[in-house]
C-alpha cells in the first residue's frame, strides 16, 4: 500500500512489521521517566502537531524503528513504514563550540556537587543552572534550534517517523543522560578529562624544595603525601597471612555490572541486571565455596 494520494498529498498506512526493531519500554502513557528525558520530549509535544505524535508514539511502541545511531550533533534512524524501503530519519542539533564548553567546565568546576556527580556517573538534578551560568543551554529550547529531516512523502515535519526516534530517544536518555552531552558535542569521559586538567592547574604539584622548607606544617606535608607517587605500591611484598578472609559479604553480586548501566537499547522483559542477576548470585556462592576452601586448606 502506497503511503502516498495520486496527487502526491500523504495517506495514512498501516505499516510493515518490522522484524528485530527498537520497542519502546513504555506500553502506554507518557515516555520518559527521569526529568532530562521529559525535558527533551517538552520541545516535540509542544508543537502540538495532532495525530503525528500520537502515531510516532504507536510507531515507537510497535518497533518500527528499525536502527538508531547517535553522533555529535547527529541522530540517524531508518523507520519501517507502508512501503517496502524504509524512511531515513535525521535530527541534527548544533554542538556546543569548545569555547562554550570551556564555559560550562568551569562552573562545573567551581560546584563541588556537580563534580561528585559527574565523577559518579549521575546527572546532577539542577544541571541546567550550570549551562545557564555559562550562557549556554544543554537541551534545545524550541524546534528551530534542531534539524529535522525524513526521506518520507509527508510534507508535515515532524512526521510520525520522526517523532518515533524522537521518542525512542527520550528513553534512551533514560538510560545514559550523558548521551545529550554526546548529542551537544562532549562525551562525559572528554567532559571529566576537561575537568581534571582544570583541577590539576589549579592545584599543581609541590616542588620537593617547598616540600623540605615546609615540611613542619602538617596541611602541607599532608597535601604532599597526597601529590606525590607512591612508588612502593608498585613493589611486590609480602603476603600477609590473612590474605584469605575467613568470610566475605557481598551485599549486591554484579555490583560492576550495575555500574556499567543498561545495556544500549536492551528491550527484554526485563532490566538486563535483573536477568543476569541469578547468574551472578550462582557465580558468587560458587567464589565463595572455593575461597574457603582455600582458606581451609591454608
């Protein structure tokens, strides 16, 4: 079925099942669970484009997004529709320049909260107030700050199609908030990196004469022993006698795999973590079996 009127007008089709599409997590109601998420999601529905957004939702929910990548300042996505080749979708949102970045890095810096979270992996909750300090914003405030195009008849934009990968996007932030700074022109790794070479500037190291003249003061002996490289860490020693705990708790097994997040775009059943955490329960009872074994025989 053509999604196309002879006169070239578009028509309304039911779309091809897709096979292995993305499947929005939300079945029903709003997108978005975390504030960043719904703020991205403000800009598309206020434009209050009718019943586009309420098939782009369905087309999200059905998997009819077939693939989504994002870049700097780039997404891209093919969406299944009614014709045999599906539609090739782009959002481009303009990155941040480095020296609008250097901005933000530097009240970044000077918030202690902010950098904790960071270094956490968390989006701190009031984020924006940092990129407003800087006189730049994180999310686009308004649909002429975005880009948007589909290789779709329809001459409405956004199209349904793109109001999927809109859609699929907010949960994506969902599950790696960090990928707007990706979107805006930083990863959070160049991002701390930034940061980490604001802070050692900031605070360079003692020299080993200052250290000798200032060596009473205790502030400075401490801020010392900090700076300066452990060299004995990287000598072998000896093994203490208690190397083999007589037990260990773990209140969490697959604590690292919780660390490292949802797994991009994963759509079973249920959280990834969760499934795997049988697995590591098993995995963990099993260490601990053979540990003290070990312990025992030792």
């Amino acid at each position: 079925m053509s999604d196309d009127f002879p006169g070239g007008f578009p028509r309304s089709g039911p779309p091809r099942k897709v096979k292995g599409g993305i499947r929005a997590q939300t079945k029903r109601g709003a997108f978005g669970k975390s504030w960043w998420a719904k703020r991205w999601l403000t800009v598309l529905e206020s434009l209050q484009v009718g019943g586009r957004l309420e098939r782009g939702r369905a087309y999200a929910r059905k998997g009819q997004v077939m693939d989504l990548t994002i870049e700097e300042g780039l997404v891209r996505a093919r969406v299944q529709g009614s014709r045999p080749k599906p539609y090739d979708v782009t959002i481009r949102v303009e990155p941040l320049s480095r020296a609008e970045w250097q901005r933000v890095a530097k009240v970044l810096a000077r918030e202690v909260v902010f950098l904790a979270r960071l270094l956490a992996g968390e989006m701190p909750t009031d984020i924006e107030r940092a990129f407003e300090k800087a006189r730049v914003s994180l999310f686009p405030t308004r649909m002429s700050e975005m880009q948007t195009d589909c290789s779709c008849p329809d001459i409405a934009n956004p199209c349904k199609h793109i109001a999927a990968v809109y859609y699929l996007l907010g949960e994506e932030f969902d599950r790696d908030p960090f990928l707007i700074f990706r979107l805006r022109g930083m990863t959070r790794e160049e991002l701390l990196r930034v940061l980490e070479e604001m802070e050692a500037a900031a605070h360079p190291p003692v020299r080993e004469d200052a250290m000798e003249v200032a060596s009473d003061d205790p502030v400075v002996a401490a801020s010392a022993s900090v700076r300066e490289p452990n060299v004995s860490f990287w000598r072998a020693g000896a093994i203490h006698d208690d190397v083999f705990p007589e037990r260990l708790n773990s209140e969490r097994p697959g604590a690292l795999l919780l660390r490292l997040g949802a797994f991009p775009f994963w759509r079973g059943a249920e959280p990834l973590a969760d499934a795997l955490q049988p697995v590591y329960e098993r995995a963990t009872a099993a260490a601990l079996e053979v540990l003290a074994d070990l312990t025992r025989k030792g």
